[in-house]
C-alpha cells in the first residue's frame, strides 16, 4: 500500500514552517503515544507514521527532496535528487529516542530502559563534485571515484582495540554510552541526555588500543567509490551514497557521500533541458541551391538534407536525438539552426558575380517569400 503524504499525516500545508511543523508533530505523538493508548492497537502504527513524516519534514535537506521527488526521493539506499539522500526504515526504539528528545521526561515514570543501540560514533558526511560531458548526461554513465577519506581499519576491523579482549565496560554510563540528569521543574520531569565525557558515548573503554588506528577503528586513506549517474541529470542535481562517507569511529556507522552534479561547456550543442541545439553555417550557394550537410549528433555524425532556399534563422528538427530524460521522462530532440555566412574581402571576378545578380527579382528584398515573417514566427513553423 502506498503511503500517506508526510504533510497530510501531520495536518499542515506544504508551506508550513519548521515550527509549524515541530508543533504539528509533537500533537500527534501525544495524542497517538502508544503509552497512552495500551487500548488501541493502532495507536502504535500511527505513532511511527508521524514519526516518519517528522523525520523529513522536519529536516531541511530531507524536505527539499521530498517536495522535489516525493517518498522515492526520501527512500532506498542510495538516494537520487536535488540534493539528496536517502531515508532509512525507522525502528520504534530511533522513534521513542526522537520523541525523548522533543518532549523530555515528560513520559519519563512510565518510559522504557534503553540499553546502547551501537557502538562507536557515526562517520561524517562528504561531498563531492563531478563534471559530466553532455554525452554522459544524455545517456547516463557509471563513475569510478578515488575519495580521500576515513576508511575503516582493517587491522582491528574498526574496533580500536588490538584484541576484544581489551575492551571493558565504562563505570561511568555502565555501558550505556550516555549520562541522564534528571531535574524536577513546574511542568513536570525533565532530563538531560548528554554522551558520557569518559567512553565518548561508546560505553566500553579500550585498554590497548589497535597500534595501526590507534584506537580510532579508522584512518586517512583512499577508496575507490562507483557512481551510477542516471541520464537527464542537470547541474545542481546531485547523488547520495549512504555509508560511503568517512568511516565512524570504533565501528559507528559510516557517514554518506553526496556526489554533486556539475556540467561541462560543450563543443557544438547548447542544451535546453532535454534539447540540445546546433548552429550550422552554411554559404550564400548552399543556402540558395540546397545540400546535404553532416552535423554532430550525441551519438557521432548524422547526415542532414538543406532544401533550396533556406532562410537564415530557420531551425530544422532531428527528432529523438537529445538527451534521454531523469526518470523515464521521455527523449529531447536535436535543434539545427541555420546561419549563412556572409564572405567579405571578394575578388574583383566575384563582386562582378554578385552586382550582375543586384536589383533582378530573386534577389531584390521585398520579394522575400516569407511575407515578413519575424524570427519567432519561423520557429513556430517548425512545429506546425
């Protein structure tokens, strides 16, 4: 069954504010909270839905793509959009730590114990731009990256320590990676969730630490990363590869690496979404009796018939031979536009050539056969 959109779940317009939103959502959670709905078997799934939503719409890199893209371009592992990444399945338990976060203790007598979900700290995320060729970007392409970054270390296997044995449980948090104050105020319970300041959030401390990493469970290094970038991509469109990112810290999940769209200057072809246009200069005898010319296409050189008489400005279609469009949205055609070069510097033979054709009919301006047709009006002609 396909989802509910996120701002019909929360019950805000799509041009809501992010206060709006935080609002919109914290109504929901209190009203659904499965601690305050043991009777209802649905409050739960209801919960998680709004908890979904908020989770995007209440990020404003996530919100972007989800208003561009809708849920495809918030969900999957490797997430595709204006700027872009993807949205990973929600746990109960990442839900309930969400909703802790917003309201505080406020559920804190009935809440539940949550042991530490993961070690280490999560890696960074990373940029990276790349420049495609108009021909990458009309047929897609695949990229092999070379990335400086953390990579995890393949001595320890991202641990940090030299055996397992040398991990111990931190007395601190007692394993569980954080430290609560709780304080009492006028509107009830409140606690403080802070990382421990001894294990960093890990909840085991190290005693030897692996010599290669020293105790990090990363180090500089390079990896070599594939792209797979779709056609019909645009500059400022960009990729997201989760876990391809810096490695995290003692075995913390990896950051994302978002792959940043750029194009570059063509040779021939100007583009215009899926069209790309080509300017053809032709001589004053091509023009006026007609020729087949070759021209650049995406896919090499393609022959092209000029019929007699040709008007400078005039555009001749090749249809299907621009770029293939994002997401199945169909293929753009190739644009010819016709120029004529007018020589100058003519030999005394070749002026003679053109005075004798000066003031007979053909060549007088006011018999021109487009009836004064302005430019716009020649390119609406093409598609007529």
């Amino acid at each position: 069954m396909s989802k509910r959109d996120y701002y019909e779940v929360l019950g805000v317009s799509k041009d809501a504010s992010e206060s709006e939103i935080k609002k919109a959502y914290r109504k929901k959670a209190m009203k659904f909270h499965p601690d305050r709905n043991s009777d209802d078997p649905n409050a739960e799934k209801k919960f998680k839905e709004a908890s979904e939503a908020y989770e995007v719409l209440g990020d404003s890199e996530k919100r972007q793509r989800y208003d561009q893209f809708g849920h495809r371009g918030v969900n999957g592992s490797n997430g595709f959009g204006g700027r872009g990444a993807g949205f990973e399945d929600i746990g109960f338990e990442d839900i309930f730590s969400r909703f802790s976060d917003i309201f505080g203790g406020e559920f804190g007598g009935g809440g539940r114990s949550r042991g530490r979900r993961s070690t280490g700290q999560p890696g960074s995320d990373m940029k990276l731009r790349i420049e495609l060729s108009l021909e990458e970007i009309a047929f897609g392409t695949e990229k092999k990256l070379k990335v400086k970054k953390q990579v995890k270390c393949d001595e320890c296997n991202g641990t940090g320590a030299e055996t397992e044995e040398d991990f111990e449980t931190c007395g601190t948090c007692n394993g569980m990676g954080e430290v609560r104050q709780v304080r009492k105020t006028m509107l009830g319970q409140m606690v403080n969730v802070q990382p421990c300041p001894d294990c960093n959030g890990d909840g085991r401390i190290i005693r030897n630490k692996c010599s290669k990493c020293n105790g990090e469970g990363r180090y500089r290094g390079k990896e070599t990363v594939k792209v797979k970038v779709p056609s019909g991509v645009s500059k400022g469109n960009y990729i997201t590869l989760r876990g391809k990112g810096n490695a995290g810290k003692r075995g913390g999940e990896a950051g994302a690496l978002v792959v940043l769209i750029e194009e570059k200057e063509h040779e021939h072809f100007e583009r215009d979404g899926n069209d790309i246009y080509y300017d053809l200069v032709l001589s004053v005898p091509d023009a006026i009796l007609g020729t087949e010319v070759e021209v650049p296409t995406l896919k090499g050189k393609a022959k092209l018939n000029i019929e007699e008489g040709i008007q400078p400005g005039k555009l001749l279609r090749m249809s299907g031979k621009g770029i293939h469009g994002l997401n199945r949205s169909g293929v753009g055609d190739q644009y010819v536009r016709i120029n004529v070069y007018i020589p100058k510097n003519l030999t005394d033979e070749e002026l003679k050539h053109v005075e004798a054709l000066e003031g007979t009919e053909h060549f007088d301006a006011e018999n021109k056969e487009d009836n004064g047709k302005g430019f716009f009006n020649k390119i609406k002609d093409v598609f007529t």
